[in-house]
C-alpha cells in the first residue's frame, strides 16, 4: 500500500503535465487579466466560501494529531491570547493589552470582557489557565507545541479578566508565540480529557470566534456558520465549508471548475494554467518559513566552517527557486524570514553568490585535496556523503539539483528517499543522519532560540546539533530584550552571525500561492491559514 | 434434504476456514505494521520533541512488547472490540462502519459497469474474433489495463467537470443538494475510472472463454439443430463461457478493492481505501490491523460467493 502511495505521488508531477496538456486542448476560452483581489466596493453579507483541506481535521489546537490540515478551522475557530495581526507583529485576540514586569519573568495580559463560548457560557482567565495549566503544561499529555511554552512555570488568574503567565526566564517573545496555534479552549467542556473528546475533536467543539461548526462529515467536509455569541462584528459570509480532497491536482481542478473558492497552490508547476483561468486570481504570499540543509555535526567533515561555506557557495540556490518554486521565493542566508521585515536585514542576501570555483578553493582551504578523478579527498578518503530525503512537497527535486551541484566541486552525494513518516525516524527521532534537506515554519517572531541553542542539540529542534555559545549568548539576549529596538539590534546580530557560521546551511524563503475567486474580497496579505484569524472580514462580491 | 445437509456442511467448513484466514490475516498485520519503520503520526512529527514523544508514546501504551499487545487485541477483537485508532482516539469499528458503505457502493458500482460491459464486450469479440471490431476492442482493453487510475481519474475530472461542467468533480454529494440524483452524479466519474481497473480483465476472460466454448462439439450440434446463432451463443454457449469469468470475477474483488486506494484520493471519495492510506502513512496499526480484518472478510466472502455461483451455472460442479 506503502509502495502504491509512492508511486502514486511521484507520478502525480507527470501527470499534472499531461492533464495540463490536455485541459489546454478542452479547455474554455482564456480571457487575459483578471481584477486584483483588492478590487474596492463596500461589503455585503451573504454567501458560501469553499476551501480545501487535505484530511480530516483535528479541532483542538493542542491535539498532538491536529496536524497541518486542521491548522486552517482550528485558527478560524478558536482564539488565541493574541493572534498575528497583518503585519505579523501580535495583535489583541481574546486579550486587549499586555505588558511585562520589570524583571521580565512574567507577562500579564487583560482580557476582553463579556466574551462567550459558542455555547453561551461567558469565558473567563480560567479558561486560559485550564488551557495551560492543565493541558500545555502537563508533560504526560504531550501537547502539541508545549516545546514553545519551556519558560513558562505557571499560569495564574489575577481576577476574572486578568491572567499572569509566570516565567523561570525571560522570554519577550511570548506574545508573537501565543499568537501561533495557540487556541484557548473551554474549560467547562474539556476538564474530563482536553485532548481526546472525539465529541469535540471530531464534532461540535465549543469555540470563541466568528465563526463556529455547524457540522463535521468525516472524509467529506467542515462547515462553519457564524456563531452568534461572537462578541465582536457580525461576520460576513453566512458559510464557511472546508472539503476533504486529498489530491492536489484534483483541487486545482474543482478551483477551475469554481467549486473552490480559496486555496493554496501546492503544485506551483500549475500557476500558469491557473492564472489564464477565467474569474481566478493568483497571488503570492509570504511565509514565516525557510528552507534548510542541515550537516550533522557529529560527522567531523562538517564542523569546518570552510566546508559548510563551500557547499553554500557551491550550490545554485536561484536555480532552485526558478526550477521548483517557479520563481516564488528569495535566497536565503540566515533563519529571520522576510516576512519579519521589522527584523529581516537585507544586505546580507548576497552573502554567497553561486560560485563553484570559490566552493573549491574553500574546500581547499580545509585540507581538502582535488584527486586525479577530481573528487575530493582527504587520508585518502572520498568526500562522498549520503542524504536522506523525505518523501514532501518539494524535497525530492530540490534534493537531486543539490546533488548535481556538488558533483560539479567534486563532492559525491548519494540520495537515500525515504517514505515520510520512516525518515523523520531514522533523521529527527534517531538522528542517524549526515547531510538533510528540510523547512522550518515558526510563530512570527525572530526568536528562534529551539531551533538553535545548544541546549536543542540531539533531542530538540537543533537538527544539525550545532553547539556555540556564542550563539547561545545572542539566543539568550534576544529573549531577554523586551523593547523593540534592542531585540532588532540582537536579531541583527543573530543573522550576520549565522549567515557566517551556518549551523545550517540556509537554502531559500519560500512564498506561498494562493488560488481565489475574483469575487471574493477582504483577505488580507498574508499566508492562508494566518488569514483564517480574520475570516470574519471575508465576503463574496454579488456576480 | 441430503443436497441441504450437504450445503450446510460446506458452508460451514469453508467459513471455518476463512475465519481462520482471517485470523491470520490480522497477525500478519499486526506484527508487520508495527516493526515496519516509523511511528503513528502525532509521535513522528518534526515538531515534536523526545520528552514529548515519550509521553505520547506510554500513552498510546506502545511501550509494551508488540506480542503482548496482539494478544490483548485478539482477545478484544474476539468480542467484537478492534480497539481505538491513534489518529483520532475513535473506535476502530467506527471509523471503519463510516466508510465501508461509501467503498462497497463505489466497488460495487465499478464490478456491475464490469460485468455489464464487460460480458457483452468479451461476446462480442470472441464472434468476430480477427475482425476489426475485434481489434478495437482489444485495443481498448490494453490502453485500459495501461492507463494508472489516477491519471484517467483527473483526465475525467477535466473533461466532464471542468470543460463540459456535467458532473461534479469530487465528493459523494454536494453540500447544498443531498438527493439520490446528486449522489449517482457524483458516483459515476470515480466508478468509471475504478472499473478500468478490472473491465479488460473481464473482457479479456469472456472473449478467451467464449472462443473455446463455440469450439465444443455442443455448440456445433445445437448450430446444425438449426438454432439461431443468437440462441446457440445465449443458451448454450455464454452458460459455460461464463464459469471461469465468474471464478475471475471472484478474484478480481481484491483487485477492486486495491483500486479504491486510488481512485478515492483523487475523487475525494470518502471510502475505506482513503482511510486506509492515511491509517498506513500515520501509522495507525490497531486502524490498519481492523481494515485487513474487514478486507480479508469481504476476500474470503467473495470467493465464498463465488464457489456458489459455481453451483448454480455449472451443474457438473458438486460441493464436497
């Protein structure tokens, strides 16, 4: 069944030419330009908005089985502390205000008033302690995401609109993380077993937002009808249907024949097709994402700074981009995306041109020595190396120009592929690794402290299990800081920092397409399932 | 009465015998899923840590020996309790209930436009063997048998939903109309595309079948009793043509059922071989271990069905 899967996917590029092809030849006609998405008008209410997902849904942010899929409903229904406004910074969701205590270690944050559940009950600050103290922080329930909450000891009630989350170390960044899949849900429902009601996860869950679900169809869809206990504006859209189609190309399809309204191009090989489509509108988004080769640093070839520079320099990052991403996306040479712009530092973009003859002479540097073969060698020994490639997205292809790129310095690569759930085992659980292709995806903050720290090294998110306390000490510092402008000057540093010692070998930001109907309005700029936070300000322009 | 007794005693015995096979079947799994590389999903996340994956995986109880937990499955499984799917903490019987009527009428579906088309296909060619229709048909079989089920299945996608706009795309039904229409609309692409998977199968044994049959003396004999061709090709000829395409057909049902992998991910189709495929990617091993339990019955039904089919078209054919 394994070996069926594969085969299917691998193919699925294939054929997503071919249909192409052919859906050229049957196609209706292709008007040009379509109107911009931002297309002025005041809102009216009414209508349906149909998004896709690929499974089954989760709906507990907290669940350890909400996996990406759910991310879109989960971030619709439930509201956070605070939520990532449009500029990525964190914005007041169920909470108005906050600040921090002198020393840093605790945060407290004012909640709205007269806020209800989905059911009538009023919410109150014992739901977000229930929320933490009871479910996040309960090591045995293994939360998803409880990793991003290590500073915080405990969660306190002040009074019935005050929380306090008490800290055993400085941690700024809480409000940006609070922000991330981090759902408050309802004590009054969830006390018995928060992560295993199936009457919730699977049904009905009480919720806070705009929006709450009407029905839940397993293998088929998700509706949402608005939720009239919402404490703030009515919503526009009467009704928000999420349908389980787990093929790509079978989504691009029903977006052409508008049964979609909404969703992302995974397979950007299709934007063209899509864009000549009548009444649909392409547009790029950015992503808090980047894309990584991680050395393990166990394996002594790798703990030269040379040899990591070299593979940088070595390998044709634009060409990545073009072949894969179909342009959509930027070099990358530190973990701060671009979507952080209040962070993000430009200048060093251009760090390390494609330049094969500099990647050799690094390599040389390093007591690397070309052999007569031109494979480079050292006691003796070939500079020849496996990576493991996990069976997602882009890997595959982005894995085997990687692979091209080196052989052209002279460094062997061979490609183990690997089915997705076996290689996060063998590479993340065990970390019997030597080289890997990966992304990150984080809340909209610079700290990224558990992807970095020592600390992480092994067991946590440092995946090449880099070790630098200098590292640490900027890592440390920018959680430390809790004004702007000094966590700014620190991230600066951070990301010169690492674009010279590469604890991972930064590869590219990605953007995301997103596929919507010409009459819908109101989605702001961001990534698709950031927009879900203000799916109350969605609505569909009369035809 | 002894014919009864008879076919009680068969029946009896052969269920016996795919109870165990069934059984069987269900160790297999149990042992191979969970040794094979990999975890349930929610432990192999990249964004999961040790601590976290521990918890997780004593809560799941998978820190016990796999023998010891087949033990303990059977024993349940025995009074009627598959256990709870990992992925979404429901009953394994649940999730699996949900979905079967979805994949049996899509099979179902698929196996009748087989034998429907299929049979007068078959027919056809074997009269006309070396003619041109003959030659189309054959033709028609090997794309077929050629064409992946996802490819035919975006292709139908393309043509019916997207350019002509006549059937929907994906789903057993829309969310606005659940009538009977609106489900046989959505039913027919993905049936359509499932069948492909066995019809030149079934075309292929009726043609090969029929061929030999119009060559027994029989035929000839009731062709120089001056029947109509017709007759001689319905009464005599098709009547014993068909008993191995009925023991192919039998065989085929495996077949079928590996189709509906496929087809349901491109159709949206929420049926048992979608939920396979997510139980088998998020290693779901008591979900996994409950759908071959149910599979192998339907498998060992099916050839069950069969062997009485048998009796009914061949009279020469005895239970014993």
């Amino acid at each position: 069944m394994l070996g069926l899967a594969r085969t299917y996917f691998r193919l699925s590029a294939l054929v997503l030419v071919g249909t192409l092809v052919l859906s050229a030849c049957t196609g209706a006609s292709q008007p040009a330009a379509s109107p911009a998405p931002s297309a002025q008008g005041a809102p009216v209410a009414g209508g349906t908005v149909t998004i896709p997902i690929t499974a089954d849904p989760t709906l507990n942010p907290w669940s350890p089985n909400a996996f990406v899929e759910s991310l879109f409903i989960n971030r619709a229904i439930f509201e956070g502390i605070t939520k990532p406004g449009k500029d990525l910074a964190p914005a007041p969701d169920l909470a108005e205000s906050w600040t921090t205590a002198a020393d840093g270690l605790s945060w407290t944050f004012k909640l709205r008033s007269g806020v209800k559940w989905s059911d009538g009950k009023p919410f109150s600050a014992d739901d977000v302690a229930f929320t933490f103290n009871d479910v996040v922080l309960k090591p045995e329930l293994g939360a998803q995401n409880r990793a991003s909450y290590a500073a915080v000891k405990s969660v306190t009630v002040v009074d019935p609109n005050t929380v306090r989350f008490d800290l055993s170390r400085k941690f700024a960044a809480l409000p940006s993380f609070l922000a991330y899949n981090a759902g408050i849900i309802p004590k009054h429902v969830l006390s018995a077993d928060p992560l295993k009601t199936t009457s919730f996860n699977k049904g009905v869950p009480v919720s806070t937002g705009p929006f709450k679900v009407e029905k839940y169809t397993s293998g088929q869809s998700v509706s949402l009808v608005r939720n009239e206990n919402y404490f703030g504006p009515k919503p526009y859209l009467d009704k928000v249907v999420f349908t389980v189609v787990p093929d790509a190309n079978t989504q691009i399809a029903q977006a052409l024949s508008g049964d979609i309204t909404i969703m992302i191009l995974d397979n950007k090989a299709a934007v063209d097709r899509v864009k000549s489509a009548s009444g649909l509108v392409v547009v790029s988004r950015p992503l808090v994402q980047y894309y990584w080769l991680a050395l393990n640093q166990t394996d002594a070839r790798f703990t030269d700074v040379k040899v990591r520079q070299a593979f940088v320099h070595a390998i044709d990052r634009q060409a990545i981009i073009k072949s894969v991403e179909l342009g959509y996306g930027s070099i990358a040479n530190s973990p701060i995306t671009p979507a952080l712009a209040a962070y993000y530092d430009p200048s060093l973009a251009s760090k390390y041109p494609y330049d094969p003859q500099k990647a050799k002479d690094l390599l040389a540097q390093a007591g690397w020595k070309a052999g007569t073969d031109g494979v480079f060698q050292k006691d003796g020994k070939p500079f020849q190396f496996t990576m493991d490639v996990g069976q997602r997205g882009v890997l595959e292809p982005v894995n085997a120009l990687i692979q091209q790129d080196l052989k052209k310095i002279g460094v062997i690569v061979d490609l183990n592929t690997m089915e997705w759930n076996a290689y996060i085992q063998k590479d993340v659980v065990r970390r019997e690794y030597s080289a890997t292709v990966n992304w990150w995806t984080y809340p909209s903050d610079p700290d990224v402290f558990p992807y970095y720290h020592s600390s992480a090294a092994g067991k946590g998110f440092n995946i090449p299990g880099y070790q630098d306390p200098k590292l640490d000490d900027l890592l440390v510092q920018g959680q430390s800081a809790s004004d702007l402008e000094t966590r700014k000057a620190v991230y600066k540093q951070l990301q010169a920092y690492t674009s010279e010692t590469l604890p991972y070998l930064f590869l590219w930001y990605p953007q995301e397409i997103d596929v919507l109907s010409s009459s819908l309005k109101g989605v702001p700029e961001l990534g698709l399932r950031d927009s879900m936070h203000y799916l109350g300000e969605w609505w569909l322009a009369k035809k | 009465m002894v014919v009864g007794q008879e076919v009680t005693r068969f029946l009896l015995q052969r269920l016996a015998l795919g109870a165990l096979v069934v059984v069987f079947a269900s160790a297999l799994t149990f042992f191979f899923v969970n040794l094979a590389p990999g975890g349930p999903a929610s432990v192999m996340r990249f964004d999961v840590t040790a601590e976290q994956r521990e918890a997780l995986i004593k809560a799941m109880g998978l820190d016990r020996p796999v023998p010891q937990r087949y033990v303990e499955w059977l024993g349940a499984a025995l009074h009627g309790d598959l256990g709870s799917s990992l992925l979404t903490n429901e009953p394994v019987a649940t999730r699996i209930g949900d979905r079967l009527p979805n994949t049996l009428t899509l099979a179902g579906s698929a196996l009748l436009i087989s034998i429907v088309a299929g049979i007068p296909m078959g027919v056809v060619q074997a009269l006309r063997r070396g003619r041109a229709i003959d030659h189309v048909l054959s033709l028609v079989s090997a794309v077929g048998l050629a064409v992946p089920v996802f490819w035919l299945g975006i292709v139908l996608i393309l043509v019916f939903a997207v350019s002509l706009n006549v059937l929907p795309s994906a789903g057993v039904t829309s969310a606005a109309s659940d009538t009977l229409a609106d489900r046989l609309a959505h039913l027919v692409l993905p049936a359509v595309a499932l069948a492909t998977t066995i019809l030149p199968t079934v075309v292929r044994f009726t043609r090969s079948s029929t061929i030999e049959a119009l060559h027994e003396d029989y035929i000839r004999t009731a062709t120089s009793k001056g029947l109509a061709p017709w007759t001689v090709v319905a009464r005599h000829a098709l009547r014993n043509a068909l008993i191995p395409v009925v023991s192919a057909i039998g065989a085929l049902v495996p077949r079928l059922l590996g189709g509906t992998v496929v087809t349901e991910a491109v159709f949206g189709w929420p049926g048992m071989g979608r939920l396979a495929l997510e139980a088998a990617q998020g290693r779901d091993y008591p979900l996994v271990t409950g759908l071959t339990v149910v599979v192998a019955a339907i498998a060992v039904c099916a050839s069950l069905v069969v062997d009485v089919a048998y009796t009914r078209i061949d009279p020469r054919v005895r239970l014993s």
